[in-house]
C-alpha cells in the first residue's frame, strides 16, 4: 500500500493499493459504501486521536479544550476525552451529549451567546465551567444562586483574515463584552464580586479558519494590558486555526499554532495560564464523505453537471461561506482529474452545489462513488433533513474495522416527533 500521489488532503491513514482503490483505516472506501450505503461520513479514528495527542502535547493536560460543535456525538466525545481534552460545548443538548458520553463535569466548560435559565441551571448544578457572554447572562446567575467558576468573554476588536460570518473578535459582534467600550472591565468585575460567581480567567475568540497567525498575535496584543490589570489565573484563547480544504492551501499545525499564541503571551508579559479551544483542527481533515453519482447532465459551451444523492443537507459550508472542496473517485484515487465539472446535490436549489469547480477523471460515470475531503467539521452537524432527506451515518474506520457510531436516519425518523 502506498500513500494517494496528490491527496494530502486526506486522513492520515489514507493509502492506495496496487489497483488505484483508496482506503481509510485498512477498510477499502468502495466495500464500505457497498455495505452501508451512500451518503455517508467516514472517518479515521487514528487521526482524530493523533490530533487531540497532538493538542495535549502542544497545550497541557488540562490546558486544551475540544470545541465540539464541529463534530459531536457520543463516540467523538469519549474519544477526546480518553485522549486528555476536556470538552467545550455551546447549548444544552450538547452537554447532554457530551455527559452521555462519559465526560466528567469538571472537564466540561459551557458556551453561547444567549445561554438559558435551564441551561445554567444545569452547568451550576453539576459543576460546569461557563464562559459568561453578556450582563444578562450574570443576571441569570445570580437570580440561580449557587456558585459558578467563569471565564468572562471578551471582544477584543481584532478583525480575523476569515470569512466575516465566522469573524467573532470584531468590535461589531454578538459575542462578549467589547473592550473599546469598557463592558469588560466591568463584566470582570462583576464577576470577581458577585456572590454567584468565582471568576477563574477570561476568554477572547476571534473567528475561524484563520491561516495567518499574526491576527491571533494581533488578539494577544489588545488583551495584554487587560488580561494584566485583571491578574486572572487563565486566559483562554479560544480556537480557529484553520485547515487546507482544496489544494495549494497550507495552514499552521495544533503545534505551531500553539507555539505562537504562547510566545505572544510570553511578549506581551502574561503570566496567566494560556488554554485553547480547537475544534476544526482536530476533526476537519479526519472525515470524508461518501456520494454516489446519479445524474450527469452537459449544458453545452456552459459546464457539466454531476448530481449526487446527497449535497446541502449533509454540508452546507459551500452555501454559507461559498467553501471550497476537492473531490476524487475511490476507484481511482491516483488518476489524473483533467475534467472540470461542477458537483451538486439532489435538493430542490440551484444554490446545492458541492463542489463548483471540481477536477475528476476523465470517465467518471454514473453510478461511481465519489469522495470530498476534509468534511470532518461541520458536516455532520450541521446537517439537517431539508426535503425531508434522511441524514447519513458517521462510520469510524480503525485497523481493518469499521464501526457506525451513528446510524443511517431512516423514513420512520422523519415522522418520529410528528404529534
């Protein structure tokens, strides 16, 4: 077995055999899709573990967080957890998630923007961390009683080189206190006397994939005088390190990334404990998803069109953000790809396109199961049943073996909350 000459966008354990066939995990992609079906999201265990490994090393034990809004369920949630990260979750049913999975409270720390009564009611009671985003949010608490560790959000004014709807650091945003405007010096202290409370650091996110390391440099520069005069014993520099999604992109590794924001620090004379909270970067790159081609259809002198049995229920990042893919055949995952065609789902949208602009052999053909990389992050959650289109099943792939942690939704689903 050889590595695929040309997919280092792949897992890491991705490998082609001496006939072109790809796999992931020891398991051949087209078997897979034979026996479970078409959508499907795969991925390699191996990687995901390596990732959050690698982000223990470069941060500490106790120091680096797994921001499971990019992928969660049950199986995602015990991995990080055996591997060191604790777990960063965003809403209730997330930490509903998360603590079916086994992991602890005390390695849980809870986010969003407009958290409920019930939702900090439960943090409080179990012992969650809560990173605090507004006046009101302190409000609730108090009104709760009990005694909460928190990390008060900050805005520090640092606009990202990121798509602006996952640019989150600006001074127009919907998260935090803003810095400018002395909402977080006065949040820190109403959090550091408040009887509901117990202040332990503060916390600044400034968007995602962001490839540029100097912006989170930038975030370090703006916080330093605060996070000083606040003498907290944490700060928390959130996530977003982006990854590559299509050819010709580089990013910096979990490694570098942390190096930087821990010389940033080191410059600018913070002593407090600096933690992280990547989500991206652990998952994107591990999963691939699975499609098998149904329809191809020429608009002469204009483009082709490859339809698929899936699209933007299963990854609406390309009508977001306008993200851009890969895509391959498993068949064939060393052969040229000197044909341009624009890969698009089965929904009733003309917006449903997968890939716009992607490179495939010359004979691809219906019927053939096709690949795009680097789907490990916010495919699977954010999928939804939009034309009432089940959603697919996540497949981890490991030494041989591959084992569905969450099943193939099915008709009967789509009818199971109907009153």
């Amino acid at each position: 077995m050889t590595a695929p000459v040309g997919h280092n966008l792949l897992p890491g354990t991705a490998a082609v055999d001496g006939r072109g066939r790809l796999s992931i995990g020891g398991v051949d992609l087209l078997d897979l899709a034979a026996e479970i079906g078409t959508p499907a999201f795969v991925y390699d265990e191996a990687h995901l573990r390596a990732r959050c490994r690698e982000a223990v090393g470069a941060f500490g034990a106790g120091n680096v967080a797994y921001a499971s809004k990019a992928f969660l369920c049950r199986a995602m949630a015990q991995l990080a957890h055996e591997e060191g990260m604790h777990v960063d979750v965003a809403t209730g049913g997330e930490l509903y998630v998360a603590l079916a999975a086994g992991v602890p409270p005390v390695s849980l720390v809870l986010h969003g923007s407009n958290k409920s009564e019930d939702e900090l009611r439960r943090a409080v009671d179990l012992g969650v961390r809560i990173v605090v985003d507004s006046f009101a949010e302190l409000d609730r608490l108090e009104e709760i009683g009990g005694r909460a560790k928190v990390l008060v959000r900050i805005t520090p004014g640092v606009e990202a080189h990121t798509h602006e709807y996952v640019m989150t650091g600006q001074v127009d945003s919907k998260f935090g206190f803003g810095l400018a405007s002395g909402e977080a010096r006065r949040a820190v202290e109403r959090a550091r006397h408040s009887p509901a409370t117990e202040l332990v650091g503060v916390h600044a996110h400034i968007g995602s994939q962001i490839f540029i390391t100097s912006s989170f440099e930038k975030a370090v520069d703006a916080l330093a005088e605060f996070v000083l005069a606040a003498d907290v014993p944490e700060l928390c520099l959130g996530g977003g390190l982006g990854v590559p999604y299509v050819a010709g992109e580089e990013a910096p590794s979990i490694t570098e990334w942390a190096e930087t924001l821990k010389a940033a620090c080191k410059a600018a004379a913070i002593t407090a404990r600096v933690t992280a909270e990547p989500g991206r970067a652990i998952v994107a790159a591990a999963g691939v998803t699975l499609y098998r081609v149904g329809t191809i259809k020429d608009v002469p002198s204009v483009r082709t069109y490859v339809s698929v049995d899936g699209g933007m229920s299963d990854n609406p990042r390309p009508v977001l953000y306008g993200s851009g893919y890969e895509a391959f055949l498993p068949r064939a995952a060393g052969a040229e790809r000197p044909r341009r065609v624009t890969i698009v789902g089965k929904h009733c949208e003309s917006g449903d396109v997968v890939v716009r602009d992607a490179c495939v052999p010359a004979d691809l053909a219906i019927g053939d199961v096709l690949c795009t990389p680097v789907t490990g992050a916010y495919g699977h959650s954010m999928a939804s049943n939009y034309n009432k289109v089940p959603r697919p099943p996540v497949v981890f792939v490991r030494d041989g073996n591959a084992r569905v942690v969450v099943r193939r939704e099915t008709f009967d689903d789509l009818l199971r909350l109907d009153a």
